[in-house]
C-alpha cells in the first residue's frame, strides 16, 4: 500500500498524526515514493528507454533522466490521446486536464491516471482538515463567524466538533469559480477538462454551490457575472467562498454593486433580465432555475437604501466564515481587496501551491500562502538559483529560493515547472515553502534580475496602494521599466510621483538596481495609470477559445504594450 494509500484510508480525526510522522522523516518518505513510481512504472514505453528496472538509487535515478519539459512528453501524450496506454504509465489514462496555456499560447494536456487522481484527493482531504481545524479553533472567539452563524441556527457552538462540523459546511451554500467543460474529449473518446472543473464533479460540496453548475461553462462575461451573483443573491448563509485567484469574486462583488436595482428587481419577480445575450436554450434553463424571493429583494433594497458601498457582501453574507485563495503570486495582493468586502472576522486561507501537474503543498494556518510539501505525492528536487545545485527535499536550506523539479504517479519525470519557490521553515524535516514567481517572470534590462512580484510588493506595502491590475513592460531602448496599473478606483494621484516614490524604493531595495541606475544602464521607471475596466479587457482578451476566466493566469511582464486606449 502507497504512503498517500495509508494516509487516505484514516479518519479525519486520525489523519494528522499520522500525516505529521511522515514529515518528520522527510528522506526515507522521498526515497519510498521515488521508489514505488519507478516500480510500477518499469515496464512502461518511458520506463523501459530509461532502463528504470536498474536504478537503485536517488544518484542512479537523477544520471539516468535528464531534467525535462513539456516537449519531452508530446510524442507518448499524442499516443495517449488515440488510447494507446502503457506510455509514461502502467495504469489506464482516465482524463487529460487542460492547462490555462504556455509562454507559447498553446495549452498542454497533462495526462491524470488512477493514482495521480487519488493523490490529488489525499491533498484536498488534509488541506479540508486543516481547514475544518481552523474553523473548530475560532469557536474560542465568542464573536467569530463560525459562532455567529451556529448561534443563528440555534445550536451552542460548544456541542459542535469535528464530524459535526465537517457535516455543518458539506451542506451550507457556497460561492466558487470553478471552471469545466463539457462534451470534449480525444478521438479515443478520453476526457478532457480543466484542473479546476474536475476536482469540482469529484467535490463532496457540489450540492451546495450557490448557483446552477452549469453556468461554468458559461464564457460570456455579461451573463456569467450577471447569473452567479443574481442566483447566489438568493441566500443569505453563503459561508464560504473559493477561487484561485481573488480577483474572480472582487470583479463579481463590484458587478453586483453597479447593477443592484436590477438585481433585486429579478429576484423579486424570478425573472432574469432580457438585455443579457443568452441562446434561447439557456434562458429557458435558467428561468427554469430562478424563483421568486420577495423577502429577500425586500432586504437588499433596503440595504442598497443606505448606499451603494454599503450593497457588499458582509451585509448581504454576513456568516461568510472563511475565503480560500491564493494569497501568495503575483495575485496575492487582490485577497487584499477581497477583505473590505467580508467581515474582519473571516478566515482567509490560503488555496495551496499547485497546478495541473500536481498539489505540492499543504496549508496548516490561515493568513499565509506558506504549506508543507506535500512529499507522499511525488518526488521532489529543487534546483539552487545562485549555483545550480540539484538537491533534495531534506537538504534544502531556510529562506533559500530554488526552482522546484517534480517527479509524479502521473508519468513526469524530473519535469521542470519554472516555479520559483521559497523556503520559509520545516515541519520536522520536511520543507515548508511558498511559491515566489515564474522563473520566467524576473526583470533584467541590464542583468539586475528583480522578480516581478517583488515590484508589485512594493507598489502595495510601499506606496500603500491599492490595485487590481499591474503588468511590467521592459522598455529595453529607454533602458527602464513601464508598470502600467488599474486602481481600485480612479483618482486623480500624479503618476510622475508614484513613478518617482517607486524608483527611490527600488534604489533602496535593490543593490543592482542602485548599481544601475547610478552608472546610467539604467533610467528612472515610468507609472502609467489605467482606466477601470482595463483588467477585464486582458481576460477577455485570454478567455478566446473556451478558456474559462477562472483559469486564466494574467503575466506580470507584457511583451507588448497596452491598448492606449484603457491609459488614464
């Protein structure tokens, strides 16, 4: 039986302390897993060409595959694809899982098998641990959300544990953005999906999503943001709210303020506007789904009465006890902007570092993108940025970044992601870590190399602003950097002194960067302001081809300029 095998047979009360006795004994964890997917998978097209059978050792294994990338698995993915198995895994394929695109545009499928897909599920099971941990914790705070919401339903929050609590949040509503497809898959007749839309139809929680799934698939921003939050208006116990990135729910919350008249007027009536482009099909369907809630509009026009910053969900979702985002990246900074509009006692917790290759951390506490590696899952090295160095997951150093390198149940081996993550402590000897940036999102006109995400930091915690949008430009003859930036309202601050205040905290910040400027290999940044709205424009823009907005990933360095038309 597999370590992720042991850990998913336990209970929810029984699963930390076994899941915590493997962390303390990183190495032979890493060596029994390594050595469990080169078992299995001996005897595969891969496995065979890189004589798996005659490796013995972590040294054997690391001379006798080189590091790799997407390309490397093309040729066995397009054999995959016409059904033929045994390619990179000994076990059947069950689904493809699209990812939100390359550098290049193109979008990968990564191929998901039996164990890659329970794997995946063991993370989510601790992750929800943790999660429900978290929430049990916060009973101590008399004025929690967690005791707010119990107390409304009449229960003592001191009767309420673990099972009972787990049973409490599998039937409340909530609000995600997930994303799936339907009706596509290979010729072979092999589903394909995104990462996001297939652990959402595995989810123990679909029942209680706050409006009718199949508006995931519903790639028109008018009516998708219009629908989820006309349907999600019904209820006032929405507790919890997920999607990767934060900047989903904020669009949604200001769509909701700007259009609340006729909002509530649907709600009251069961209609559904007809200025929104639906086919004839789909507005049947969601009228079919809508009733009327007189009650309720009644409450929210008395609300949007008191003004139009006060129509925000802590007034009209005041149990909201927990958020689940990325709080690390590049879009970190929008979970900011996500707190002003839920009560100060919600708990923001971080989604876990991941992508459709893997789940590579587990977070413990709220508050923080840091999680432990998720070492039952995969094998794991870690490349040093200053020498190269390929090291282990039990000989990484504290505070130190590296590029992460995955081996996987899922047929990639020594796959290198170009993820830049952080040491940032240990659970006995395992890594916890959060993810930095994209190694291909690091600034460098004249060899400076500062990671974009640490000028989107500054821009926060330096200049105190509050954004929903930047992306850096490399303007490679003027020898500086153009951050173009959409505020969270438009004002009238001089971008010349932003720009200005910007560059004497890099100068600070950033030895070569001082080094450069002073030797005029470098010239003084730019700050151009964007019109609201232009945030919007880049996901349109990437949602083209069915991409849905929940997976789309916006780049902090732009090859092109902006469309001068969303320039303030």
């Amino acid at each position: 039986m597999t370590i992720y095998e042991e850990l998913d047979k336990l209970k929810l009360t029984e699963i930390e302390k076994a899941w915590l006795g493997y962390c303390h004994n990183c190495s032979e964890t890493q060596n029994t897993v390594l050595e469990d997917i080169l078992k299995s998978n001996e005897n595969t097209e891969f496995g065979m060409k890189h004589d798996f059978k005659n490796i013995k050792s972590v040294e054997d294994f690391q001379k006798n595959i080189p590091l790799s990338q997407y390309s490397d698995y093309e040729e066995y993915i397009e054999k995959l694809k016409l059904g033929e198995n045994n390619q990179l895994f000994a076990q059947d394929i069950e689904y493809f899982i699209m990812t939100s695109g390359t550098s290049s545009g193109k979008s990968k499928l990564i191929p998901e098998n039996e164990d890659s897909k329970n794997i995946k599920n063991t993370v989510y099971k601790l992750r929800n641990y943790y999660l429900l941990k978290t929430l049990l914790m916060s009973k101590a705070d008399p004025n929690s959300q967690l005791n707010k919401y119990l107390i409304s339903k009449g229960l003592n929050p001191k009767d309420v544990n673990v099972p009972e609590l787990s049973n409490i949040v599998q039937n409340m509503h909530y609000l995600t953005f997930s994303s799936k497809t339907d009706n596509y898959e290979t010729s072979a007749g092999i589903p394909i999906g995104f990462a996001s839309g297939m652990s959402f139809e595995k989810s123990a929680f679909t029942k209680g999503i706050s409006y009718p799934p199949r508006l995931m698939t519903k790639n028109d921003d008018e009516a998708n943001n219009y629908l989820v939050m006309l349907f999600s208006l019904r209820f006032e116990d929405i507790l919890y709210i997920t999607t990767n990135n934060a900047s989903n729910f904020n669009i949604k919350v200001e769509y909701a303020m700007d259009h609340a008249e006729e909002l509530i007027n649907d709600l009251r009536n069961g209609t559904i506007t007809k200025r929104l482009n639906l086919s004839d099909e789909d507005r049947k369907y969601y009228e079919s789904q809508m009733e009327a809630f007189p009650k309720r509009a009644n409450f929210l026009e008395e609300l949007l009465k008191k003004g139009k910053d006060q129509f925000i969900p802590k007034n009209y979702w005041p149990y909201v006890m927990l958020t689940k985002f990325w709080l690390g990246g590049s879009v970190g900074p929008n979970s900011e902007t996500s707190r002003k509009y839920l009560d100060e006692k919600t708990i923001f917790f971080d989604v876990g570092y991941g992508a459709s290759e893997g789940k590579f951390t587990i977070p413990t506490k709220p508050d923080t993108p840091e999680g432990i590696l998720s070492i039952f899952g995969g094998f794991y090295e870690f490349k040093d940025l200053e020498n190269g160095q390929i090291l282990t997951a039990d000989k990484v150093e504290l505070n130190k970044e590296y590029e992460l390198i995955i081996t996987t149940y899922g047929g990639l081996y020594r796959y290198e992601l170009h993820d830049i993550i952080e040491i940032i402590g240990f659970t006995g000897t395992t890594p916890n870590l959060i993810f930095k940036t994209k190694s291909g999102e690091i600034l460098n006109i004249s060899q400076e190399k500062i990671p974009a995400i640490e000028i989107v930091n500054k821009i926060k915690d330096g200049l105190n602003l509050s954004f929903k949008q930047v992306q850096i430009f490399e303007n490679h003859d003027e020898k500086n950097y153009e951050i173009y930036i959409e505020l969270e309202k438009e004002t009238q601050i001089n971008a010349n002194e932003l720009a200005s205040k910007l560059n004497e905290i890099l100068i600070e910040s950033f030895e070569l960067y001082e080094l450069y400027d002073r030797m005029g290999l470098m010239t003084p940044l730019k700050v151009i302001l964007m019109k609201n709205g232009w945030i919007e424009s880049l996901y349109a823009m990437k949602s083209k081809g069915n991409v849905p907005k929940s997976q789309i990933k916006l780049p902090l360095i732009i090859t092109e300029k902006p469309d001068k038309e969303y320039i303030l």
